[in-house]
C-alpha cells in the first residue's frame, strides 16, 4: 500500500475492494521486500499457487518460486474469452488500466488488442 504515498490509484480501489470484503491483504513479516517479493514471500507461506503480478521482474521471479503470475491485461483477456465481459466493457476496462499510469510497451499492447479482436 506504500503506492498511495506515490500517488497510484489503484492502491485507493485495493483499500475500497478491501473495506468491501472483495480482496483481503494477507501481511507478511518480510520487511525490506518489494510488492513483488512480498506477495512471492505470502503467496509461498500461504500456499498460494496464483497470484496477480504486473511487473516483468516480477512474473519471472513468481514463476520461478512455483506461482502462476496472472497480469491486469492477462485478466481482461481472460474475462473477455469467456463472454464475462463485451468487448466494449474490454475497450474500457484497458483505457482505464492505461489511464492510472499502467505501463505495456507499444509493441505488447498492439498484442494485446490484435488478440481481443479474436474475441
């Protein structure tokens, strides 16, 4: 949650998903970790197997400990493929991840966009 102090949005919609009972933040006694390493750190304690990671670094490190790292565009790819969201309710979605600073390279993007057209 130190994104906040940073100005990251999506830490205001974790804290209102969080108050909501929707997601639970699972605290860990690791201190000096990063994001990343920490959810590797409390998803192994846990024995949690999937976990939501954004960064490059960080998938190859999750995936490396066992975990199957899922990504935001990974997630609204998924959701669309399987008719829980339109492909309008897609468009939005992904400018709105865009919109809170979420960073995919030009090149991934125009991937990610190619294959929702399939959909």
């Amino acid at each position: 949650m130190a994104g906040e102090k940073k100005g990251f949005l999506d830490c205001l919609e974790i804290q209102k998903k969080v108050k909501n009972k929707e997601m639970i933040l699972i605290p860990t006694a690791a201190k000096g970790l990063s994001g990343e390493e920490s959810t590797i750190f409390a998803a192994n304690a846990k024995k949690i197997k999937i976990v939501l990671m954004d960064d490059y670094a960080g998938i190859r490190n999750a995936s490396l400990h066992g975990l199957s790292p899922y990504s935001c565009p990974y997630l609204l790819l998924k959701a669309l493929k399987e008719k829980q969201i339109s492909k309008a309710e897609f468009d939005e979605l992904l400018e709105k991840l865009l919109a809170c600073n979420y960073f995919i390279s030009p090149k991934l993007l125009k991937k990610i966009i190619e294959i929702s057209e399939k959909y």
